[in-house]
C-alpha cells in the first residue's frame, strides 16, 4: 500500500538556486512574518521572541537594517539591488543578506512552494483561513517556500479515524480544518448525549448514525472541498493508500489495553497508526506505530505481561466483561487529547519525526501532567522491529540509541548546532 505523507523538503542548494534565478522563477524573499523584530543594540537584530525559535544577527550595518524592511515579499531580487543601490547598499550585500537570511531559515517566498502551493495561492478564501497554519509551518520549514509547500500537500494525504466519540470525532474534524484533503471516520451505533462535543458532533446529530454524523462535522470543519480522487464511486479505480488511520475508540478498555489484533491489517500493509483516547480520567496519546521500526500494541501488550504476569488474565476479564455505556472522558481531557493527537499526526504527515512515535503520552487529572512511557520492540513480537533496533544497535559499535524525543540536546549539542549556523546568526538567549 502507498503510505504517503509530505516529503521533508531539504535546504541549502535549493534556497541557492532560487536567490540567484536557476533553474525557476526568482525568489520574493520576505522575513518571516510570524517572527516579530526587534534590536538588541544599535547593530544586533533578534528574530523571534520564544527560545524555541528566536535568533539574532549581527552585526548590522545602518543601511542594511532598514533595507531589511524591504523584504517583504513584493519584489524580487532584480528590483531589490535596484531599491539597495539607492540607499547604498551594493548589490553583492543584498544578494548575500538574503542568501544569510534564507540559510538561517528567516526567509520565506511568496512565489515559491511550486505547482501545488501555486494551486492553492488562487483559493484566496481557503489560503486566508489558513494563514495561521501557515505561519506555524513556517517556523518548522526553514527552506524558501516550504512552508505553503507542506500546506498543499496536506490536500492529497487520506487519513482515516477509527471512533466516533468525544475524542474521535473533535481529533478528525481538526485535521480537516488543519487541511488534510480526506479524513474519514468509521464507528458503529447512534449518536448519544454523551457523545456531543465543542467542535464534535451536535445536538442535530442526536440520533443519527455516527459515522455519518462524524462525517459531517469533518466535512463541516474543512476550509475547501477535498479534491476528487480516483477512487470515486463508479471510477473502477483502486483505493489509494493512507496516509494513517488512528485509533480513537470509545471503548476505555481499547483505550487502556489497545488489540494487536485490530491493527494487524495495518501492519501487513505498512500503514502508520495512531492511537489516542480517554480512560478512567486518564488522556493517552500513542504509541504512533511505524511497522517494523517502533513498538506496536503487540509490544506494548508482551512487555505488561513480562512485567505483571497478572495482566493477560485482566485484560481478558476487561474485554469480556459488561461494556460501560459511559466512561469518565471529561470534556476539557477529551478536548486536550484530540489537539495533541493531531498535533502528533500532523508532525508525522508534514515529515517530521514526533514524539509519540514508540512513546504513549500519558495526563491524569486532576494534575493535568503529561508523562511519558517508551513501548520498545519486544523481542517475540512478530513485528520485527526488535530485530531493526538490534540491527541498527549493532552497527553504531554499540552506541546509545537515543529514543525518546522528550530528552532536551546537552550544553555540547547546544553549542555544536550553534556553531553550525552562518557567520552572524546564533540562536538568542531568551
């Protein structure tokens, strides 16, 4: 099955190219907007005001700070040495200010992004309902144009979730919003009282079948009208891939104790899985399970037994007990682990690398702290991501594998990474 998501675009000869006209249109550079200005002293300008995204630069010729004002995204390189020459900044300045500005990743394009970001710049309405996704990918993106190219091709990613509930249904209907093209929704029953939510379902949709009901508050959150697929009714095409189904079950038992069996489909194929949910007052989101290269619900399943040899006999108990028709999912829990579920899956399908994969996020009230608990590959699961964590163990001499997304980079990485940047930007202390 094709399980695709955006590609991770790359920098430096990319960004080069376009600043000097090869190869494409010519870049219309423009600071970031989402970053605010502001001057350290007479020669050091910081970009940005939060520790995860602030840099300064320096030092700053007059002339060449108030040229910066320039970039805004209205003109390209040809007329901006013309606008520098008049206040005397040579062209060679203004050609290696903005190749500085694009490789510290303070740069964006207003033409840039290609063919599908183009597509998109022309649903004006669409675009400006995006705009603040948009400056949010812009500070993930550091290349020219990456951030509106991450934005369109959400449109063609298929994403699938699997329960209907407070979580469910509030997770599927924000990444329509968020503009993932085609998110559906599967679950059984009718919509009950307790199943209504802010951003969810609603009081109209008391009684009606729930996926339906699902359905209509994504397609309700949605900023345009999915694109037509080729798998339409009567196209005899195939089904294309997903990009990822997640787990959002109204069952707390599922929430607590996720089958192995439910996703063996989904680890035949390959396809990336999620899982989130509420249980006995407690949030959870992940393990985002990429088959074969983290722990999956056969992991997490075989390491609780190593650890508690009790556990089978419970959670068969659990499963085959009397369902209950109402779990403790408070609200503003259920509202907090569909944003974070998302958040994880957008990370996952714009690219990135998130924290949730081999990790489930764990927040309990009343003291609302998330916590998380690594599931590694365990060695008699029949995934096989045990046998690549050995393999990759192996090959790095013996090295420590670093796992968990949550550990902060050492004082010596810090200070490593600043030293990569260009000569003149250094991130600021904040």
């Amino acid at each position: 099955m094709d399980n695709s998501r955006c590609p991770d675009h790359g920098t430096g000869m990319l960004a080069q190219t376009r600043i000097h006209g090869h190869g494409g249109p010519v870049m219309h550079p423009v600071v970031k907007p989402a970053l605010r200005r502001g001057w350290r002293d007479r020669n050091t300008v910081q970009f940005g005001m939060t520790p995860a995204h602030a840099l300064t630069l320096g030092p700053v010729a007059t002339a060449t700070g108030s040229f910066l004002d320039l970039l805004d995204g209205t003109r390209g390189l040809p007329l901006l040495r013309e606008e520098g020459r008049r206040a005397d900044v040579p062209a060679d300045h203004v050609d290696a200010l903005v190749e500085r500005l694009a490789r510290a990743g303070l740069l964006d394009d207003t033409r840039g992004g290609g063919p599908a970001a183009d597509a998109l710049r022309e649903k004006t309405d669409v675009l400006e309902r995006l705009r603040p996704d948009l400056a949010s990918l812009s500070l993930l993106t550091p290349e020219p144009g990456g951030a509106l190219a991450r934005l369109a091709a959400r449109r063609a990613l298929r994403v699938r979730v699997r329960g209907a509930g407070r979580v469910g249904a509030l997770l599927a209907s924000v990444l329509s919003g968020a503009g993932v093209g085609e998110v559906d929704v599967c679950d059984v029953g009718r919509v009950e009282p307790w199943d209504l939510a802010p951003g969810g379902l609603t009081t109209e949709s008391l009684g009606d079948r729930r996926d339906a009901a699902a359905r209509s508050a994504v397609r309700r959150a949605a900023p345009d009208r999915p694109p037509r697929h080729a798998h339409a009714p009567g196209s005899g095409a195939g089904e294309p891939g997903l990009s990822l189904v997640i787990f959002a079950p109204r069952d707390d038992v599922a929430v607590h104790a996720p089958d192995p069996f439910t996703a063996e489909p989904l680890m035949t194929t390959g396809t990336p899985h999620l899982y989130a949910g509420v249980v006995e007052g407690t949030g959870v989101v992940g393990p985002l399970v990429l088959p074969g290269e983290t722990g999956c619900a056969g992991c997490l399943d075989r390491d609780r037994t190593d650890r508690d040899p009790a556990w089978p006999r419970l959670v068969t108990q659990w499963r085959s007990g009397r369902s209950r028709r109402v779990g403790a999912c408070d609200l503003t829990l259920a509202t907090a682990v569909a944003g974070l579920a998302a958040a994880h899956a957008l990370a996952f399908l714009d690219g990135g690398s998130p924290s949730a994969a081999g990790t489930r996020w764990e927040v309990s009230l009343p003291g609302l702290d998330w916590r998380p608990r690594p599931v590694r590959p365990h060695p008699e699961c029949a995934c096989g991501a045990a046998g690549r964590e050995k393999r990759e163990h192996s090959a790095t001499d013996g090295g420590t594998r670093a796992t968990m997304a949550v550990q902060r980079p050492s004082t010596k990485r810090r200070r490593e990474a600043g030293a990569a940047r260009p000569t003149g930007t250094w991130r600021a202390h904040v």
